[in-house]
C-alpha cells in the first residue's frame, strides 16, 4: 500500500463512514460543483450531468470504507463521476464514433486564437460528438495525460493521441463554421 495522501477534510469523511448524514451533506457541498462540471463537460446535457453527480455521490458514499487515501478524496470521486459519465455515452452508443473516420481538410484560415471568445469555445466544444467531446475535456479541462486516458478509456496510447488531434481540428473547423455564419448572419441584419 502506498503512501496516504493527507485529505483536509478527512474529520468529515470519517464521520461519513459511520454514516453521519450531516457530514456525507458537507461533503456534497464542497464537491458537488466540480463534479457537476467535470461530468457536464463529457456528457453535455445538464440534466444527465446532475443524476450522475448525484449517483457518484452516493456510489462514494457506500464504497468509502474501501477508499485507499492513496489519492485525495476528490480525486477519488472524480474517478467515480468520469466513469459513470463515460458509461452514460456508452449506453448512448456514440462513444468514439468518428475514431476512424478521415476528417475533411480545411483550407480557411483558423480564428486567431486572441480574437476566439470564451462563449464561441464552449458553443463549439458542445457542437462536437460525445467522443470528441470527452477526449478534449479529460486532456485539456480535467488535466489528464494521455496514459491516464487511454487507460480510462481502454483504448491505446496512440490512438488516445490521434483522437485529441482529430478533436482538436474539428473544433477548429467548428470554430471557423461558426465564424461564417455569425458574419453572414450580421451582413443580412446590416442589409435587412
């Protein structure tokens, strides 16, 4: 067994072992947004992002007796919640659809990064498939290496790798579509 790793909140979590509702809601407080968010970001939908919150929570709170403190509990349940976000797409079947599909080659110039706004990445993260979308967020959001994702994902090092790439160039592509229409949408209003 490895070293423990010094939680700061381990007085709650001790007390959640035992079952102390008051402790297992504090504990809820202080991971419920992250978790909410790391899970919204691979499944897309608010709503399905909320029940798998809510079921991790409740996952690590009757599988905390065999938590290790080897990790931080948040790291611990942010396991629990990727996984179950990744079983969500599983069940949708469109996990890693476009794995071998070729993407089209894209002739225009990309957005310049510094005039790209915070708004238009995220409309393009959430216009990208489920398997695209979880790749960009476990490696670029959560801060997974691609070791860790393929692992996550029980796919190869290498195509964890050309996934993030062909990821990466369709959400420039969308990117670049979107641009399009948001200026022939201010052309029309300017002529209309």
């Amino acid at each position: 067994m490895g070293k423990k790793y010094f939680n700061i909140h381990q007085d709650l979590l001790d007390r959640c072992q035992e079952g102390d509702q008051q402790a297992q809601f504090e504990i809820y407080r202080l991971y419920y947004k992250s978790m909410y968010n790391s899970s919204l970001r691979i499944v897309g939908v608010a709503e399905e992002a909320e029940d798998i919150m809510q079921e991790s929570f409740l996952t690590a709170f009757r599988k905390l007796k065999g938590y290790s403190g080897e990790v931080s509990f948040g790291s611990w349940l942010k396991k629990i919640v990727i996984n179950r976000s990744l079983d969500i797409l599983r069940k949708r079947k469109v996990l890693f659809e476009e794995l071998h599909a070729e993407l089209p080659v894209v002739d225009d110039p990309e957005p310049e990064a510094d005039s790209v706004t915070v708004e238009e990445v995220k409309t393009a993260i959430n216009q990208l498939s489920d398997g695209y979308r979880t790749i960009l967020s476990l490696i670029l959001l959560e801060g997974y290496d691609h070791e860790e994702v393929s692992e996550i994902l029980g796919i190869k090092n290498v195509t964890s790798r050309t996934q993030f790439s062909r990821a990466r160039q369709k959400l420039r592509e969308i990117l670049i579509e979107n641009r399009k229409k948001q200026m022939k949408e201010d052309i029309y209003g300017y002529m209309g």
